[in-house]
C-alpha cells in the first residue's frame, strides 16, 4: 500500500517553494498546490479539484507565518508515482485516463475530473494502486 505519492521512477525537477501560513505539516509524497493560499506561497492539497503543482519530496512542519518555512518539491511531468485511490477500487478501465489529486492531497480521486492533475499509466488491482504521472497546473500570466 502506498503511503501517498510514493516516487517510483524518473527525472526529478526539484524547486524550494514557501509555504503559506495556513499550511498543514507535509508528509513526504504529499501534493502542493497555491489554491488557497496567499499570493506567492503554496500549502497542502486539502480538498479534491485543486490544481497540483507537485509533490513535497521532504518532511516540514506547519509554519506560523507566509514564508515560516519552505518544502522541497518534484514538479516534474516525467516523475511516476505509486498511490492509491481515494475510496473505491481501481480497475482495469482506469488506465490512460485522468483524475483529480484526492481531498487529503496524498491519494488519487478516481471518481472525479475537474482538474485532471493525475494520469494513471497502470493499475495494479492485486493491491490497489495505481502508477501515475501529474500534469502540473498550467502557468498564467503575470
């Protein structure tokens, strides 16, 4: 069973970001994204559908602050992942389709597309996980 977005293979991008104030503790393999959080810092994915930018790749702790601390993230589109759903059971028909990053921002929300940040490449049903690959959330313009 994975433990959240447990790294499997592939060329890592790594980026130092600043977490916001209102950030949880991050676990390794947990999603980081700037959807609700104060303009220039990112947090914790807590709610399905919020776009990923990627996946913490250190321990830290909450910080008191905007900008208290920073976490080490993966925000390479070439990473692959094992995790697991949400609720429910993967099957077969999922593979080469796209889902949402789960509400406790370590599991994939295989009932839901709104922002489709995950590809699943392959499903393993004998315990299930899935292999899969984000599409990090788009850039905007300043």
């Amino acid at each position: 069973m994975a433990t959240g977005f447990d790294f499997v293979y592939g060329q890592r991008v790594l980026v130092r970001v600043p977490l916001d104030a209102d950030s949880a503790d991050i676990a390794v393999g947990t999603a980081i994204t700037s959807s609700g959080a104060d303009t220039g810092f990112y947090k914790n994915v807590d709610a399905s559908g919020e776009t990923t930018v990627g996946i913490a790749v250190e321990k830290v702790s909450s910080p008191s602050a905007d900008g208290g601390a920073t976490v080490l993230i993966d925000i390479s589109e070439e990473s692959y992942y094992r995790v697991n759903p949400d609720t429910g059971t993967a099957a077969e028909t999922l593979r080469f389709k796209t889902c949402d990053i789960g509400a406790d921002g370590r599991t994939a929300n295989i009932d839901a597309s709104a922002t489709d940040n995950v590809k699943i490449h392959e499903v393993r049903t004998s315990d299930n996980a899935l292999l899969v690959s984000l599409i990090v959330a788009a850039y905007v313009g300043v």
